[in-house]
C-alpha cells in the first residue's frame, strides 16, 4: 500500500503512522522507518506492508500539530481473492 504524504505548508512535518513502519524509495531496499520527515513544499510517498488492518491514526509528531488537528485515521481490512474453484 503507498501513502502519497504532501506539505502545502512553509514547515517541515515528521508524520508518524500508527503500526506501521514504511519504505521510502527502493521498496526492495529501502531504510524502514516509523516516522518520515516531509519537508515544506514537498510529497513524500512510502510504501506500507498492508499487514495490520485496522483504524489507525496518522498524525504529525509535533505535539502543537497534533492538538492543531494535524492528524487522520487510516482504515483498512483484510482483503481475500474469492474462491474461484469450480465445484464438480
């Protein structure tokens, strides 16, 4: 799952992700990180591993942001294919 994180603001933001940690870059090899700095003017996009369905908030981990209202919820759920064996 990626997360396009984007700051139309004049300062930088270190968004945090709740029971997740991502990959920013190659997602082979890429560094594995809880929290990404998203700089002024600037999209970061991490990828997340979609192993932990839940609402879980997404939020900048300065405290006067968070209380500002700088946060979301993110919410997922486990997804399966539909069995598609024929019966016989």
């Amino acid at each position: 799952m990626q997360l396009r994180l984007r700051n139309d603001s004049d300062m930088w933001h270190p968004m945090h992700v709740h029971g997740h940690t991502s990959r920013i870059g190659d997602t082979a090899t890429g560094a594995r990180k809880d929290t990404v700095a998203v700089l002024s003017r600037q999209t970061v996009v991490v990828e997340l591993d979609a192993d932990n369905p839940d609402q879980l908030m997404v939020h900048c981990h300065n405290t006067y942001h968070l209380e500002a209202g700088m946060a979301t919820v993110l919410s997922y759920v486990r997804w399966r294919w539909p069995d598609r064996r024929c019966s016989e």
